[in-house]
C-alpha cells in the first residue's frame, strides 16, 4: 500500500509551491509591472499575491521630457497603476525629466491631474510625496499650464494633507505668490499641519527677496511638527527663526542653500539663532554654499550662535583673484570646532596655496569626522592628514580628495600617491574610507 501511494505522489515538485508568501512577495516587490501582470496569471496563489498591500506601497512615476514611445507607456503604466493599485499607496515619487516644449508640459499637466484626482478618492495611506526639479519658471511653462497645475496639486494637498509626513517640492521656481498657495493647502481648514519633513530647496525662484514677504511668513507659522526642513537662505528671516522656536521640540535639521544669485543680504540677528538653539537642544544646522566665497557676506551668514553640523563651500570651477579663502579657513570655520562634523570644500585656488590653512582646520576640529576637498594642492597634503590620523590628532573616518593640477600629465603626482597608500596602508583599511586622485584642469 505504501509503495502504491509513493507512485501516485508527484516526485518533484517545483520549489516556488513551498515559498512563504512573504518570501514570495519580496521576490514579486523587485518585478516591473508587465513581469507581475504575467505573473498573476500563473495561478490563484500568484493572482492573489499580486493584490498584495506590500507590493504597491512605493511608487516611482518617471516622465520623460521628450517624445516617444518609451515616454507613451510610462503614461500609460501610471494611469493603470493608479486606478488598480492607488488605495494601497503610501510613497509617491514623480519626475519630469527636463521638458523638451510646452507639449509636453501640457500632456504631463494633463495626466498628472487625473493622477491627482484618482488618488484622492481612492487613497487614505499615503504618506510622502515629492516632486522635484519641475522648474515651473521656465518658457515650456506656459501660463495656463502652469496655472491648471498648481491648481490640481493644491486641490490635493488640501484633501491630503492632514496625512501627509513627507513633502519635497525641490527645484519647483515658483512665484512667492504661487509658493504659498501649495503650501497653505497643506493647513487647509485648520491653523496647523502634520508635515514632519519639508524640503523647499530651490522651490522659489531664483532673485525673489522672499524673507521680505508677510506671506510666507505667515505660511510657515503652521508647520508646528516640523522635524527635518530644507530651505533657501532666502527664505530665512528672525520671523522665521521666532516661528520655528514654536515647534522647536521637535525640530532636529535644517539644511540651508545659500547660491550667489539668491539674495542674501538680510541681517540675521544672532540672538535670534541663539534663541532657537536654546529651545531646539537636538537642532543641527547644514550649509551649503554655491559660489559664495568672501569673507565678508559668508561672516555675515555664519554666526556663531548657529549650531553648525556641516558646511560645504563650493566655487566649482570660477575662480576669483579679488577674494582669498585663509580667512575663512584660519578665522571664520575655527569658530566651529566644537559642533562642525562634516566640511566638504571645492575650490579652484590657482592664484593661493591653503595646504597649511586646511590641515591646521582639520586639526582643531576635533568631531570633524567627514572631509572632503577638490583644490589646488601638494600631494603632500594628502600624507601630512594621514599623519595626524595616525597621531590621533584628528579623527576623521571619511577622507576624500581631488588634488587639482595645471600639468598635463600626472604620472609623478600618482606614483608619490601610490607610495603614500603603501606608507599607511594599515591605517587606511582599518579607519578610513578613502579615495585621492590628481586632476588635470587644463
């Protein structure tokens, strides 16, 4: 009898029967959705899996910029996303990749509205949204366009918005006008909202003295759950520094860009940053600068009272032979040796040398531990830091830099490298992430 029953049970059986559906929905979490569509069809069990809450929590809708028929099925596929799968949303991504002409613009205005409008019926999960570098002051913009769609994002903001976490709006260049009507949606009906992370870089456009505006003062009056938020330097005012004291037990980042063609000539008052400090005891606050250099407008931003985890200076390759960067490295970045974590420097210093300024700048801060630097340097450098790791005078765990050079060829400069890499090696390997390379700038 046992030999019979043996006979008519199947002798192999395919590995895929015995998978736990939590295994078999993470292999399903890593497939397209044509593959999963193919997938349903295989059998109830994959039909079923397929309805999975898991499997369409995060979504990345990208928009191509230019026409074809790639750009045509991405449409497609987010329109039949989102009418089949768009309650079980909670992360949202969308891109438009670099519009090619107003065509375009309209048809993604088009389908972004219906989009929209799908979700806010059917959804009650989602809990981050972004949408960046959309440019909206751009000439593929056009008025109504731009008007139909601010429109659509804010109608949904205001039906959304008392779920939303997350919102990066990153690159939009909008009007302060046009700013503040998006993010007034997110208090609609309410004085307050529950955004826990902001991200309004780049969002308004370029030359708007914003921190000179009623409004958007007003705006940000709201956001009382602020953990994590990102702005333009023009955007900060002491208005702004006194409503973020309001929320101050919650808020921990502030990322903060200052680009050389955003105004930044506003005084700050450094009780105000002071004041802020006080109440935000676990606030840390990020610079980063575009092309903005002097020792002058950087000393009137850098005050000694913000808490300052990390600054990146960054003149790309402009060079500039009326202003010299020592005394930003011996007298203004020293004031910020007890808090500064990370530096990252980017200078095209052909006209002075900073070897000595930057390593006695590494040396006196002492929880610098991430530092990165492209400029005009010695090799030398480079074994004069690791020097000083190794005499712990300095305790970085990241050391990463392009070493410029007006030569040509760089042969000798890699070989002195390579000689320092085998110097100390051990050190290297066991403390440091590390990379160092010589760059021609011809």
């Amino acid at each position: 009898m046992d030999e019979e029953s043996e006979l008519i049970q199947p002798q192999d059986q395919s590995c895929w029967a015995f998978l736990p559906d939590l295994c078999l929905c993470r292999v399903f979490w890593w497939l397209g959705d044509r593959d999963r569509s193919r997938a349903a069809l295989v059998c109830r069990k994959w039909n079923q899996m397929m309805y999975s809450a898991e499997l369409w929590r995060y979504r990345t809708i990208t928009f191509s910029g230019r026409p074809s028929r790639v750009h045509a099925s991405e449409v497609e596929s987010a329109v039949w996303y989102v009418k089949k799968f768009g309650r079980y949303l909670e992360h949202l991504e969308v891109k438009f990749m670099n519009p090619y002409n107003a065509v375009l613009t309209k048809k993604f205005q088009v389908t972004m509205r219906g989009l929209l409008s799908c979700l806010s019926k059917s959804n009650n999960r989602l809990k981050s949204l972004s949408i960046q570098y959309l440019e909206l002051d751009r000439l593929v913009w056009r008025n109504s366009i731009r008007s139909s769609f601010i429109s659509s994002l804010s109608f949904f903001l205001k039906k959304m918005g008392k779920r939303l976490d997350y919102l990066n709006l990153k690159g939009a260049r909008l009007t302060v006008e046009q700013g503040c009507q998006i993010l007034d949606s997110l208090s609609y009906m309410r004085n307050e909202n529950v955004i826990s992370e902001l991200n309004i870089e780049d969002y308004f456009s370029h030359h708007l003295a914003v921190y000179n505006s009623p409004q958007f003062k007003k705006t940000m009056s709201t956001f009382h759950n602020l953990v994590s938020l990102n702005l333009n330097y023009n955007c900060i005012s002491d208005e702004l520094l006194e409503n973020l004291c309001e929320n101050a037990s919650t808020l921990q980042t502030i990322n903060i860009k200052c680009h050389v063609h955003d105004p930044h000539g506003q005084v700050i008052w450094g009780m105000s940053w002071a004041k802020l400090a006080r109440q935000a005891t676990n606030l840390k606050v990020n610079f980063f600068f575009e092309r903005i250099m002097k020792y002058e407008r950087l000393a009137r931003i850098l005050l000694q009272e913000i808490p300052i985890r990390s600054i990146s200076l960054r003149s790309c390759y402009f060079s500039d032979p009326d202003y010299s960067m020592r005394p930003t490295l011996i007298d203004l970045l020293p004031t910020f040796r007890h808090t500064l974590q990370k530096l990252t420097c980017e200078f095209n210093n052909n006209h002075e040398s900073l070897d000595e300024e930057l390593h006695l700048l590494i040396i006196s801060c002492r929880k610098l531990f991430y530092f990165k630097i492209w400029a005009f340097l010695d090799v030398s450098f480079v074994e004069r830091i690791l020097k000083s790791q190794k005499e712990r005078q300095c305790a970085l765990r990241v050391f990463k830099a392009r070493i410029y050079t007006n030569r040509y060829e760089t042969n000798e400069e890699d070989k002195t490298l390579q000689e320092i890499y085998r110097k100390y090696r051990k050190l290297i390997e066991s403390e440091l992430t590390y990379f160092v390379i010589v760059y021609s700038v011809m």
